[in-house]
C-alpha cells in the first residue's frame, strides 16, 4: 500500500474485484464526516444497494449490480463517490468560488462562500454534488476526500477501512500500479482504467472485470468540462467591446447624416437672413 | 381615513383582471414566504436529479428573454436610426425593466442561501457562466433603471433630471445592447456544461448564439403583443403602422434563427438525435408551430402589408421561445424513471411573478407617461449630438 504524499496529487484506486461489498468505507465515512443515518427502503431497479443513492447523509455507497453473463447471473460492487476531477466543473460553474481544487488532491467545497445556486449539481458530470434538501438554508454535500486527514498525512477514512479494494497515493505512483495490475492478470481484468480519462482526468480510478457500462458507470465525455464553455466565455470582453464599439460608430454614422443635413440647412438659413438684412440696409 | 378611501377607489376603479393579478401576486407572496419559513426541500419538488425546477425554467431562463425588448428596440430606434419607431421605446424600458427586477425576485426565491447573494459581487469566478450572468443582470438592471427614471422625472417635472438623463440616453441604449448581448448568450452558456446529461437535440456548442438570435426575435414580438393590447383594453392609440414597420425586421432575424439552429444541429450536434419519440415531438412542436410557422406568417405579412395576423404570429413565436427554454432547461435533461413536476408552491410562486409584471406595467402605464409621443419640448434643450 502507498503513503499519502502532500506534496503531490494524490488518488484513489479502487479495484472493484476486489471489493466484497462489506461497506466498511461506507461506515467510515459516516464515522467521520458524523452524518446522519438514513431510512432505507426495498426497491426494484438499479440494485438491492441502500441507500438508493448518494444523498446529503451518504457521501460514498457500494452499488450492487447484477448482470447476465453466459447465461447466469452474475453480480458484483461499485463504490460511488465524488471523483476528484483534476479540472472539475463544479469549481468552474460556481460563482462565488465555493468549490476548490486542492493540490493535494481532494476538491474541497467551502460553506462560507456558497450562495445556493446549485449549479455545481448540474454541472458535475457524475452527480456527486448533493443538496441539504432537509435543511432551511440548505448547503451543498459531498464527498472531500477527507482533506482534513490528507492534510495531516493520513489516508482516506474509508481507503483506511478498506481491507481489500483501496488504495490511496500519488498519482504517478496509482497509475503505475493500476497498469502494472492489467498487465500482470490480462484475463482478470477489462484493459481499461475507468477515471484516467473521464471528464478530463480524474482523482478515482477504477479497474473491473466487466464493462463499465454493465456495472452502471456512466459513460462520460474525454474532455475536461470547463474546456466546454470556457471557449464562449472567453469571448465576453471582445464580444462586450465589440458591440459597444459597433453600435456606437453605427449611432455616429446614422446620426452623422441627419446632423450634416441639418447643419447644411441652419447654414442656408443664416445666409438667408443675412442677406435679407443686407438688402434691407 | 382619506388615504385608505383613495386606495379604495383606485382599486375599485381596476377591470376585474386587474384585480385578479393583484390576487394572484398576494398569493404568490404568501407562497414565498412559507418557502422562506419551511425550505426548499419542503415546499419544491426540487431533488439531487432535479436540482433546478419551473423557477430556473421559467424565472429565469425564460424570463430574461422575454424582457430583451427593451435593448432590442433601444437599439433599432437609436443606433440604427429608424426613429419613427420611437414611441414603442418607453413601453419596452418599463417591461424590460420589471422582467429584469422579477428575474432578481426569482433568483432570490431560488436561492438556497439568499442572504449570501451578494458574493457575487465580491468573489469574482470568471470562468463561471452564472458569475457572468448574474453581473450583467445586475448592471442591466440598473441600467433599465436609469432610462426608467425618464417618464418619472418627466411625471414630477424635475428639469434638471431630464436633461441629464437625456444627455445619457445615448450611451446608456449602447451599453444596455452591449450587456444584453453577453448575458443573452451566456444564458445558454449554462447549459453547454450539461455535456452528457442533456439531449443532442438540443446540446450544441452554438448555444449561446442561438439564445441570443431567438431573444431578439421575443423580445420584439414581445413589444408586438404589448402595443395589440394596450391598444385593445388600455385605450392607448393605435401603433399598427409603426409595428408594421417592426414586422419587416422579423423573418430576417428568424429566418437567420432557424438557419444556425439546424445547421448547427446537423453538423455541430451529437448523435444520435431522434432516439426518443417523446423529445422528438417535443422538438417538431418547438421548431415548426413556435419558429418556422411564425416565420411564414410574418414573411407573407411583411409583403402585402397585411397587420391582421400580427398578434397571432408574435405569439406563436413566443410560445416557441418559452417551449424552447423548457426544452433545454427542464425537458431535454429529464430522466423517464423520475418525473419531475413542479410542486404547488413552485407554481404558484411563477403565477404571482407573472402576474405582478402585468399589474405593475398597467399600474405605471396609468400613471406615468409611458405612452405620450414625444416631441422634445423646448424647455429640455438637449446637447447636439444626441438630438434626433
Ligand atoms: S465528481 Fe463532480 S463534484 Fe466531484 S470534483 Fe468532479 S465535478 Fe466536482
Ligand atoms: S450551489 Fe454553492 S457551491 Fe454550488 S455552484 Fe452554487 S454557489 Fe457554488
Ligand atoms: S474520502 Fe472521506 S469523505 Fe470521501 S468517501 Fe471516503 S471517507 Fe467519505
């Protein structure tokens, strides 16, 4: 297992075959960011995972999936949680700057700034950012990536809880180690690294035996989402400058005209009465 | 005693939709508040899928280009020159004024932590769509404002006020076209960051030029709609000659609309498109009963001269336009698993804006000239540049 480095970007591995589904990270991570528990329910669809999703009180949940393979049925276990992006769209939306990227890795979320406008849920790509839809003045929720830990060297709460499937470190280190693992075992593992790419990069990777659409993963563009509007708000200065700029010769032109005529016409009228009082000197 | 008996009668002396709209706003008031008291978990069917409803949809999104009349039309009479449309321009400021006032209304009702609004002003994201659009619908309001304050000094005869504000007419219809612009545009800028979540018939990375084309377009069948009716119940003269003359500007601007949007649709969008019936009906509705349709009528109008389907054509377009911004913010992105459905509260709440737009307009309508020609009185005499 690697150590958390501070002084570098730091990731998370999880190997989903690995993982038992014992929800040990799900208890840590209650355990330590003190959330809530939540009533559950028995429901049909997606699983018989519970919660049925994250939520204000459940920053990290094991999915349970079940698919068919050669005709049986199979099943197997997908943490989700906020991913970490390394240019994520939630920092880029925010208005007011509520959501940070922080060079030791998390992307952390700060309280004080966040004036509620929610567009960081609409636009993370992977729906981690979560709303106090209980509360009166509601805050956003997510996963931080237990910052207040990395800070001091520690790893992740539930990477700690994690017998099997977890590991945490600096990204060249995890990457490393996830590759070594798809070349090492070929037929235990899809030749895919699930978060390397996704949304431009992110600080969770996955690596399982069987597609990740099956497992429910969904599929999300390569680019870096900012990368998307930063093209048309980067023209804002120009195009605010440009139609000032335009439609004030415009209004100089058009008004040009008539003033021109206007002056031409007070002109001959002077000449008019001057020559008028002239003629009668 | 004698106050509250001329309250009385200026109630009394309202047409009985009037009255209506003053009942509607009281009780979208008081949903506010109980939104205040309980929540928005409480009182909206908001949730983590839904995380923005009808206010976002309606509010905001829909709200703001049905208010760019004003620019548009400041722009045409001003900068291109086409005077004679002049009289239309007063009308437009007050609507494009209370439309941006009841925007900020909105997005304060949707704000999860309203008291902290004014962030905005202080931590600057640049990257931020909303940043940006929330700045420009600050400054663009206290821009309507100012050119607002024209029919007021002229109702207490304050010279001095008019003949500043007049000295600023000119800059101040430039820089309104200049902000309207960007957050006409950026508007769309919001939802170009919705990649993978909302549908290709919709998703484009010419977004935000195409909100800005489709506002200009509602914003002057907006002034279309507005000057029909205060002919019809307001007793205001009758402007048909003038909107005909407004009505030639149209097919271009839609015609121009509908080229980028299906241009851009079949070479800029992503694939597939017509996968689901539902957003496919959703969309043929949008494009031909709200777009292409209107700009058949107002093209055929706009050759014979003929006023008589004006107000038809305007509305169909702009029920296009709001069919459009639902579309994209609320339809596009909705997930068949998980309905979402605006709750009482929310509903009521979009009523009561609706409705004190159109009470506050025929309140100020009645008592302030927002109507009157005008002629420049001789006693403003005006700096020579911005004489028309
Ligand atoms: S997964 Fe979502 S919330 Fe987490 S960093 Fe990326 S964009 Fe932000
Ligand atoms: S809800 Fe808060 S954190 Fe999210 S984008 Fe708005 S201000 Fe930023
Ligand atoms: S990193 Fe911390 S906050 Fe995030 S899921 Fe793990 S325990 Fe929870």
């Amino acid at each position: 297992m690697s150590k958390v480095n501070i002084k570098k970007g730091n990731v998370f591995l999880i190997d989903l075959t690995k993982c038992t589904g014992c929800r040990g990270c799900m208890v840590a991570c209650k355990q330590w960011n003190q959330l809530q528990a939540e009533e559950t329910d028995f429901f049909s669809g997606e699983g018989y995972q519970n919660p049925r999703s994250t939520s204000e009180h459940t920053f990290t949940l094991i999915k349970f999936r079940e698919y068919e393979k050669n005709g049986k049925i199979e099943f197997s276990f997908y943490k989700e949680m906020c991913m970490h992006c390394d240019d994520p769209a939630c920092v880029s939306v925010c208005p007011v700057n509520a959501f940070v990227k922080t060079p030791e890795g998390p992307v952390i979320y700060e309280s004080d700034l966040c004036i509620g406008c929610r567009f960081c849920m609409i636009g993370c790509p992977f729906n981690m950012a979560k709303y106090e839809w209980s509360k009166k003045l509601p805050l956003v929720k997510k996963c931080d990536g237990c910052y207040s830990r990395i800070k001091e060297g520690l790893e992740p709460a539930c990477v700690t809880a994690c017998a099997t499937a977890m590991d945490y470190g600096p990204h060249d280190e995890i990457l490393k180690m996830a590759q070594q693992r798809l070349k090492q075992f070929p037929d235990r593992y899809l030749d895919k690294i699930y978060g390397k790419d996704e949304a431009g990069g992110t600080g969770v990777f996955y690596l399982t035996s069987e597609p990740f659409e099956e497992l429910g993963f969904d599929t999300v563009t390569k680019r870096a989402l900012p990368s998307y509007t930063w093209p048309a708000l980067s023209l804002v200065p120009a195009t605010f400058l440009t139609v000032g700029a335009g439609l004030s010769a415009l209004t100089w032109i058009t008004n040009r005209r008539e003033r021109i005529e206007k002056e031409k016409n007070e002109k001959l009228d002077k000449q008019n009465s001057t020559e008028s009082k002239e003629e009668q000197i | 005693m004698s106050a509250a008996r001329s309250i009385s009668n200026e109630f009394n002396s309202y047409h009985w939709f009037v009255k209506l709209m003053m009942m509607l706003v009281v009780v979208g008031a008081v949903s506010a508040i109980i939104r205040f008291v309980f929540g928005l978990g409480a009182t909206t069917n908001l949730s983590d899928r839904y995380p923005w409803g009808l206010w976002v949809s309606f509010d905001i999104v829909t709200a703001v280009p049905l208010a760019a009349g004003a620019f548009t039309l400041g722009a045409i009479v001003h900068c291109f020159n086409i005077k004679k449309l002049e009289p239309l321009v007063r009308p437009a400021i007050v609507t494009g004024f209370l439309g941006y006032s009841l925007v900020c209304v909105g997005l304060l009702v949707d704000l999860g932590q309203p008291h902290k609004g004014w962030h905005v002003l202080i931590h600057w994201n640049l990257q931020s769509p909303m940043f940006e659009v929330a700045m420009c619908v600050l400054a663009y309001t206290t821009v309507l404002f100012i050119e607002f304050l024209a029919p007021v000094a002229e109702k207490f005869g304050w010279k001095l006020s008019i003949r500043v504000l007049r000295w600023f007419e000119l800059p101040l219809v430039i820089l309104a076209a200049s902000i309207s612009t960007l957050h006409q545009s950026s508007l769309w800028t919001f939802f170009v960051i919705a990649v993978d979540k909302l549908h290709n018939l919709w998703y484009n990375p010419l977004l935000p030029l195409l909100f800005f084309m489709s506002a200009i377009c509602a914003g002057i069948c907006i002034i279309i709609l507005e000057a029909i009716s205060c002919h019809k119940w307001m007793g205001q003269p009758n402007e048909d000659e003038l909107l005909a003359t407004l009505i030639k500007i149209l097919p271009w601007t839609i015609g121009a609309y509908i080229i980028v949007r299906i241009l851009s649709m079949i070479f800029l969008g992503g694939r597939p498109v017509f996968d689901t019936p539902v957003m496919t009906w959703l969309f043929a509705v949008e494009m031909g009963v709200g777009f292409i349709l209107p700009f058949i009528m107002f093209s055929r109008m706009s050759i014979q001269n003929n006023v008589r389907f004006m107000g038809s054509a305007a509305a169909l377009l702009i029920f296009g336009v709001i069919m459009n911004r639902f579309n994209v913010s609320m339809f596009g992105m909705m997930d068949p698993n998980e309905i979402y459905f605006p709750s009482m509260i929310e509903s009521l709440v979009t009523l009561g804006i609706i409705a004190a737009h159109i009470l506050l307009f025929v309140v100020i309508a009645r008592h302030f000239p927002i109507f009157e020609h005008h002629t420049e009185p001789e006693e403003h005499p005006l700096p020579a540049y911005s004489r028309s």
